[in-house]
C-alpha cells in the first residue's frame, strides 16, 4: 500500500508540474475542464440517486429513499466551487469526493454492502481518513503562501492534515449516531466497537498521509 501511495502521488506531483489542465496548475483550459467535470459527476450522481429515490419510494422503503435523497444533497456540493472566482481545489480531489460517495452511499447503505461484506466500513472509513488529509494537504497549500511554507516547520502541514483526517472521522461517527437516533438504528449495529474500528480506520489513513507530507513538504 506504501509503495501504490508513493508511486501515484509522484504520477500526480509530476502532472501538476506540467501544467495538466486536470491535475495541473489552474489555467484558462484546466478552469474550464474542472467545471465540466465537475457539472458532469454531479449531474450523473445527482440523477442516478433521484432514479433509485424514486424506485424506493415506490417500492414503500422509507429507510433507503432517505439514504438515496442525502446522497443527493451530498453530491450537489461539489457545485459550490462552480461559484469560485479561482477554484484551486484539485481535480483528483473532487473525483475522490464522489468516489467516496459512491462507496459509502451507494455501495454501502443502498447496495448493502455494509452487511454483506465485513471488510467494508472500516475500508471505506480508511479511505475517508486519505482523502480528508488529502484536502487538509490542499487547503494548507491555499491557505500559506508559499514563502511562507518554505522557512516552516514539516510538522505543520502534517498535523493539519492528520487534524483534518481526525476531525473528519469524528464527524462521520456523529452523522451515523444520529442517523441511528432520528432514523435507521443500522448505522452503528457494533456499538462502541464499531465505533472505535472506524474512527481508528480514518486515524490510520490519515497517518499514512501525513507522514509522506511530513517527508515530502516541499513537493505537496
């Protein structure tokens, strides 16, 4: 998993420094690409889910057009960076936002695969923890000016990823606990264990993370 993580994020740090209008700096073209991407995933997402919505209310399935219609809004929020005079949030970030919605939300509470496949959840929450530091690596990038990233500390942009990560992690936990509160009582079936599992799961991913920022600051 080490080795996949380097390798790929090497692909994309060289991509980035050749101007890719996908994975690389912000260009007139690349702006443009962005926002078609972006318009495209959310409107396929968005009537993907409004189709099964449909279907389970049809078929009188309360629990899962519920999950389907906060598929829906979570999908919508990619839009908002339409509204951004200078969108710098990367490409491969938003396909991770939606890759993360398709797991969570469609393979994993609609699909079943939470029930069906052991494994599942703490994956997901492990991926999850990668990706929030990922974006915590992105907006420390837009948040410091880059000479000011130059004299600081490797520390810092490590612990604000894997800060993200664990903020991240505990805000999911909160989300299944109300679920489990106003609606389903499925989201958190293993209790306290289940619980823990997953908020070690998004401790871990974000680890990984920032452990490479911290050896890698100058090229994140």
């Amino acid at each position: 998993m080490d080795e996949f993580l380097h390798v790929f994020i090497d692909f994309w740090m060289k991509w980035k420094k050749k101007g890719h209008p996908i994975f690389g700096k912000e260009t007139e073209r690349g702006g443009k690409v962005k926002r078609i991407i972006i318009i495209l995933l959310s409107t396929g997402m968005m009537l993907l889910l409004a189709g099964l919505m449909v279907y389970f209310i049809i078929k009188h399935d309360t629990l899962r057009w519920g999950i389907a219609a906060g598929g829906i809004v979570l999908s919508t929020l990619p839009l908002g960076l339409l509204f951004l005079k200078h969108n710098r949030i990367n490409t491969p970030s938003i396909i991770g936002w939606y890759i993360f919605v398709i797991c969570s939300i469609c393979l994993g509470s609609i699909a079943g695969f939470y029930g069906r496949f052991s494994w599942w959840d703490t994956s997901v929450h492990f991926y999850k923890g990668i990706f929030t530091a990922c974006i915590g690596v992105t907006l420390y990038k837009i948040l410091v000016p880059e000479a000011a990233r130059r004299g600081m500390s490797r520390l810092i942009p490590a612990l604000f990823a894997l800060g993200l990560a664990i903020t991240g992690s505990v805000l999911w936990e909160m989300y299944e606990f109300l679920g489990d509160v106003i609606a389903s009582h499925t989201m958190q079936r293993g209790g306290n264990t289940d619980t823990m599992v997953d908020l070690l799961a998004g401790f871990f991913g974000g680890v990984l993370i920032a452990i490479y920022t911290g050896f890698r600051k100058q090229n994140v």
